[in-house]
C-alpha cells in the first residue's frame, strides 16, 4: 500500500488499484469526529478516575476513618511497661515474711532506638557513658531483647545514686532510654525462712523460652514457696502511653494503665514458732559441738506445716538481683550445705522411729498379740552373725519394746525368732510405704525426695545377693538400706496421732486477691485407716510410756501429756549417729506433731534431739498459747479454716 500526500485540491489514495478522492470539506469533517471522539473517552476516563478518587476518599474518611486514626496516633505513641509487684506472703497470723522494695533499673525501648548504625553505637556509648555500664553488657541485652521479641531491654538494675543522678541530669539526649521502678523482693528475717520461701531471680532465657508472658524486667520465682505458687504471686503488668515526635523524641506521657499486685499468700507456718525452734537448735548445737540438723511440725488434724526448719541457713537476699560470684562459691563450697534443705531433701536411716508402725503391722499381721513378750539379754546369735541391743533391756511386750526402744523385739517381728515367724521385707515393705515412706509426701516445696525401702528383688539386682535375715532385722529397727526423710517420719508420726489419716503436708492456708477475694486451700487425705482402732492406741500407748517411763523421759516435765519415739541411726563406717526424736501432743487431743533431727558428727549426738523438743514444747504450750488467745482479734488462718 502506498500513500501520495498531495497540497492543493486533491489527495489520491490507492488502495489495491483502486483511487479514491475526498475534499479538503471532508477532509476536516473527519478530523472533527475523531477529535471530537478522543475528546469524550478521555472526558469520560476523568470522570471515572475522579469518582474512583471521591470513592476512595469516602472510604478512608468515613468507613475507615477511625481505624487510620488509630494507626495515625500509634505511629506517635509508644508504650512502656510498669512491673506489677508480687503478692505478699505472710503467716498463719498475718505476720509479713516479706516486701516489696522499689529499686531504679534502667530501660531501654527497642522501637525508639535509633535505626542508623552510627547513632545506634553514639547511643550505646552515652550509655556507658552516663552509667558506666559495660558496651558489650548493654548490647548483649538489646539483643536479648531483640530475640526474645521484647519491647524493653533491661540495661541496667537497682542502679546506684550516682548512676541515677547522671541518668537524670543527661538521659534526656537518649531516645527510648529511661527509668523505671521495679518491685524487688526484701525478706524479713531471711535466715529464718529461707528454705521455706525460696527467693526470685531476675527473668532468664529459659524462662522466657518456656513462657512468652514475662518481661526482661520480671523477678521469677526460682524455689521455695516463690517457685511452687509463681501464678499465684504474679501481679499484673500495666503501661505507660508515651507520645513521640518525627524524630523520636518523647513528647509526654498520655495515659498509664496502673498494675495489678498479685495474690497474697497466707501460710500455715507459724512464724514466732519457727524462730523458737531454730534458737532451740542453736542451743542444743552449743551444747553437743553440732551445726547440721532439721525440725518438721505438723498440725495432725489436716497436715498443715507450722514450722519447717533446715539448718545451717542462708541468707535468700543476696539471690534477688543475682548472687555476686564470692557470695555463691561461699555457700556451694561449705561443708554443712546451707542451700540444701534437710527437711524435704534429705534421706536418712531413720532409726528407731519407725518401731511404732513395725509394731502396728505385726500386730495386724497377728505376728504377734499385744502380749507378746521377748527378752532381750543384750544379744543373740544367728549362726556366725551377732545382733546386739543397744543395751539389756529384758522382757518386754509390744507397749514397752516401743518406749525403751527394745531391739530384740523388732528384730523378732521383723524376721523371726524363736517362737515368732516374723513379717519378713515384703510384709514390712507394705507397712512402710503404707505409711508414706519410699514416696515423696507431696508437700507444697521443691526439692523433696522419696527416700528408700528395699525389697529382696532390688538387692539381688543391685549387688547380685540374696537376701538375708539380717537385712530384715536392720530394716525392722530402721537401719539398712532404709532411708526417709524427717518430712517423711513427721508424717508418719501425725497418722499415729491423728488415729490413722495420712494427710498431705502443704504449707499454703488461703490466698486472697487485691479485691478481697479469698480462697482456702483444701487439705488432701492421701489415705485412711491404716490400723484398727485398736492397734492404733496400743501403739499409741507405748508412745506415752516412751515419755512417762521410756528413753524421752526429759518431755515428762512439759505441762502437758506427749508421746513420743527416739531413734538413734548409725551411718558411715565409724561410731557417728544421727539422733531422732518424733512426738505428738497433748496425748488425748494431739495438735502438734514435733520431729527433731540433728545430724551426728560423733556418737555423743544421739542424745541431742530431745532437748530441742523439750524447749520447743515448754515455749509453744505456756508462751505461744497465751500469745495465740490475745491474738484471737488479728487476721489469723483460723478465722478462714
């Protein structure tokens, strides 16, 4: 196809040999129209892009108005946090065991932080600079925080006035720095109640880890009761609304939502008793050159903890904002292990105190009747092998081989001599572990073991031997591989006293929230009816006689009637024992269940823990019951039970 333009008259177009001519009139009649077409599909595109606009408009303003509001004042406004105190925690009477102080940490917010390289390290270095911090210890934790996605980077804590002056007088040329008051646990007599309260350490990456609701700032419960109720003792955070300019700048604070304290706990344990046991033990500790020992007492009417002592202490102060590295290698290197609780934690032979229930259990077996005697020459013999009494204690029933304590007699229903059968390891076992032992109590701490009873079948697997009749006599007197803790046996003894519940110790009362709320924590009955009525009072009798006429004749001075059992357990290849002494009283209407450990460092301690018990008792029966009468009008765990 070709085309001629022609200037004057005509214009020709051939179009497959044909021409065809137009007028310069048609011409520009035609250039009008197509003018005149592209005029109206670009009008009509205006229009359309311009009610596309006002439609758009429309939406953001009026449909979606609020929500770009929203965004709009989120991009000025930051938040930062204020910690929420924990709950206290008090005693039975309302007696504060701790506080809450407030310290000054410092923080950084990470959305403020400058985002240019160069004034992020001009930021970290007047931070070290105002604070003499360590740069490595700031960056370390912005990128802790960074990982952990969290909104605040803790820098510093409990900073000193000096620190606190500088941040104030130059803090304001930091963006996103600034200070914040934390509540820091202060305990109250520490010593006295480390092992039951446990202590809080600042949040770690574990903790995080395993819980994505706490912050950099938090103080976490790390054992003790801190541990065991950290839901309970959480408050709940608030925050502080802070408005910023373009340049990151904190305007002013324009809202605070206020935390929320958490729980406060109330405790089973009787405060004034605790400090009157450990003075009793650091008495006795005077007297017989000893510094290792544990006390458990017990309410055996629901198993409530009303003093729970492991000694040597510690101070639980120096864990809240991390122990310094001399201050931890002090205590981990001391030979009498302040941090180990003895209480819950530590498995011990225990002795003669088991001869109660052994008792009960070969008299329910029909081993023996209640008058039953053996007699006890200081010894006897089977085969090559001698087992000795621990003095003559001549013939004895069951009443009165518990109060002197009559080995021959145990080891006669333990694995049999003369004319009595004996129980044997698996009868005993049954009784054993029936009365709680080789099993953790469940008591409200951390730390707490089972202890240990054998049978034939772990010996055979643990030493490739058979059993033998002395194993069954050193079980039957609480020697062997027996083991328990003094948590374990004071339990024990509160099933006697109590006529034979087993009751799980717990140490919690009740908590009440920051409304007022309470709500009292429900004593668990692990079993019941371990004797017959019967059995459970000769057993008990023979208790009495071991106050009246037995080996705890120094209780008899006390102003009312106990029962009691003494044990004294050999341990390791030398002479050393532990002494044992586990009582319940008043006699008639037990409401007190004392055990005393002390643990042996030469053979004179197996007469130690009896003075322990005397002095505990003459104090809570004259001195904490006039006490607890003129209290009657204070907050008290007895209004609520």
């Amino acid at each position: 196809m070709r085309l001629w333009p022609r200037r004057k008259k005509y214009e020709y177009i051939e179009i497959d040999d044909a021409v065809l001519t137009a007028s310069e009139e048609d011409v520009a009649r035609m250039e009008f129209r197509l003018n005149k077409k592209w005029l109206s599909i670009v009008f009509v595109v205006m229009i359309i892009v311009l009610c596309g606009i006002g439609a758009r408009l429309v939406f953001l303003i009026i449909i979606k108005g609020d929500l770009y509001k929203e965004r709009a004042v989120a991009n000025s406004m930051r938040y930062s946090i204020i910690p929420a105190p924990r709950g206290l925690i008090l005693d039975r009477f309302g007696a504060p065991l701790v506080e809450n102080v407030p310290q000054t940490d410092i923080v950084v917010i990470l959305s403020l932080l400058p985002e240019d390289n160069a004034e992020r390290e001009k930021f970290i270095e007047k931070l070290h600079t105002i604070l003499s911090v360590p740069k490595m210890q700031i960056e370390d934790a912005i990128k802790t925080a960074q990982t952990q996605k969290q909104p605040e980077a803790l820098i510093a804590t409990n900073i000193s006035h000096d620190a606190l002056f500088s941040f104030i007088e130059n803090g304001r040329t930091l963006a996103g720095a600034r200070l914040v008051t934390t509540p820091r646990r202060q305990y109250l007599e520490s010593t006295f109640f480390a092992h039951i309260l446990g202590y809080t350490g600042i949040v770690q990456k574990e903790d995080l880890d395993t819980d994505k609701s706490y912050y950099l700032t938090d103080h976490v419960g790390r054992t003790g009761i801190e541990k065991v109720y950290e839901k309970l003792l959480r408050g709940k955070h608030g925050a502080t609304g802070i408005e910023i300019n373009a340049r990151g700048r904190s305007l002013r604070i324009t809202e605070s939502i206020p935390a929320i304290q958490g729980n406060d706990l109330y405790l089973t344990i009787d405060a004034e008793l605790q400090k009157h046991t450990i003075a009793a033990m650091k008495k006795a500790f005077e007297r017989y050159n000893l510094s290792r020992g544990a006390v458990v007492i017990l309410d055996p009417r629901d198993g409530s903890v009303r003093a729970l002592v492991s000694m040597p202490s510690y101070d639980n102060n120096l864990f809240v904002n991390g122990i310094s590295h001399d201050d931890y290698v002090a205590l981990t290197q001391d030979p009498d292990r302040p941090l180990f609780n003895r209480a819950v934690g530590g498995a011990y032979p225990p002795g003669s105190t088991v001869k109660p229930i052994l008792a009960g259990a070969a008299l329910t077996e029909g081993i023996i009747n209640e008058h039953t005697t053996v007699n006890s020459t200081g010894a006897i013999r089977i085969g090559k092998y001698t087992f000795r009494d621990w003095r003559v204690n001549g013939v004895a029933d069951v009443r009165r081989a518990i109060a002197v304590s009559h080995d021959i007699f145990f080891y006669a229903i333990g694995g049999g001599y003369g004319s009595i059968k004996g129980m044997g390891m698996e009868t005993m076992k049954k009784y054993y572990n029936l009365f709680g032992f080789g099993e953790k109590t469940g008591i409200d701490l951390p730390g707490e073991v089972t202890g240990f009873v054998p049978d034939p079948a772990w010996k055979e697997k643990r030493f490739g031997e058979k059993w033998s009749i002395g194993n069954d006599y050193h079980a039957a007197i609480g020697q062997g591989f027996v083991t328990a803790t003094p948590l374990q046996i004071a339990n024990a003894t509160a099933a006697i006293a109590n006529g034979g519940t087993l009751w799980q110790p717990h140490i919690l009362a009740y908590w009440r929230d920051q409304n007022g709320t309470i709500t009292s924590y429900k004593p668990h009955k692990k079993r019941d009816h371990l004797f017959s009525r019967h059995i459970m009072d000769v057993v008990r009798e023979g208790m009495r006689m071991t106050v009246t006429e037995g080996t705890a004749r120094i209780l008899s001075t006390i102003s009312v009637p106990i029962a009691a059992k003494t044990g004294t357990a050999q341990f390791g290849s030398g002479k050393k024992t532990h002494s044992w002494l586990t009582s319940f009283a008043p006699y008639d209407k037990p409401e007190i269940v004392v055990l005393v450990l002390m643990e042996g460092q030469s053979e004179q301690t197996s007469s130690a823990s009896a003075p322990v018990a005397h002095d505990i008792y003459e104090w809570y029966f004259s001195q904490r019951n006039a006490q607890h009468t003129t209290r009657q009008e204070n907050a008290s765990i007895d209004d609520v039970e």
